[in-house]
C-alpha cells in the first residue's frame, strides 16, 4: 500500500527521471557532433596521406583530436552538477521557454495562481517552463518557502 509519504517520493523520483533524461539527451547531441568532427577529420587525414598532400594531413589529425575531445566532454551532462536534485539550478542549462499560462488536460493555470500539491500542500505557481524536450514543468512555492519543479499531474486548482 502507498501512503503520503511514498507518493512524494514518486513524485521526486519522477522529477528527477525528467532531468536525467534531459541531461542524456543533451549528452547524445554533444557526443554525435563531435563523432561527425572526428570522422571528418579521420577521414581528411586518410585522403591526405593516399595524395601526399601534408596540410590535409595535419587539419585532418587536428580536426580528429578536437572531435575526440568534444565527445569525452560530452560525459560531463551526467556530472552531478547537471542531474544532481539538490542543485535544480543547473537545471537552467537545458533550452526553455517561459510561460505565464499554460492549458493542461483543459484546465487554464497561470503563474500567481494558488494550487494545491500533493493533494495537501498550498502552494503558488512561480513559474512554467516548457523545456526543448516536450517536458513542461510547474515551479511551484510552497508556503514554508521551498521552491519545487513539479509535473503538472502534481497540482490542483483550489
């Protein structure tokens, strides 16, 4: 059976899937970029040594190394400085649009508005935020002051 306290664990563990999924997807493109550097770069190298031609060679191996180093880097998205749930700032990092209103299953919700979450908190909406994913997040302001990035499943309409 799931009590009170569970379902605000789902909860968390739902928010914090929604943004190791967007750290992997920020990962996938920084990593296919510098896969498609190197490759080039592979294969400018290749040409420049079948006809002998020294620059081709030297740019290919440079343009090889630097993809290299742009795929290695891309391990950094799953840093906890990106996915970490204490450190919600570097959430900001993914590409997102700010809304002030935003329609949910036919309910109209706007920042300012009051709202119930997790069935018995009182909470304010502070902000919408669709991210480049398709994931739309409401951050919401408790009464005790703790902000929060919840799914919009989460809240009610007083």
């Amino acid at each position: 059976m799931i009590g009170f306290g569970q379902d605000r664990e789902i909860d968390e563990l739902k928010n914090e899937l929604i943004i190791v999924k967007a750290a992997l997807d920020e990962h996938h493109k920084q990593f296919s970029i510098g896969a498609v550097i190197s490759i080039i770069g592979s294969a400018a190298t290749i040409s420049g040594s079948i006809i002998v031609t020294p620059g081709l060679i030297i740019g290919g191996g440079i343009a090889s190394l630097i993809g290299g180093a742009i795929m290695i880097d891309s391990d950094k998205w799953f840093s906890n400085k990106y996915i970490s749930p204490d450190k919600n700032v570097h959430y900001a990092n993914f590409d997102f649009k700010s809304f002030t209103e935003f329609t949910y299953d036919g309910i109209n919700f706007s920042v300012g508005e009051e709202v119930i979450y997790d069935k018995t908190q009182e909470a304010k909406i502070w902000d919408i935020l669709m991210y480049r994913n398709g994931t739309t997040l409401v951050e919401i302001k408790l009464k005790n002051g703790a902000k929060l990035r919840v799914a919009f499943t989460d809240i009610k309409k007083q």
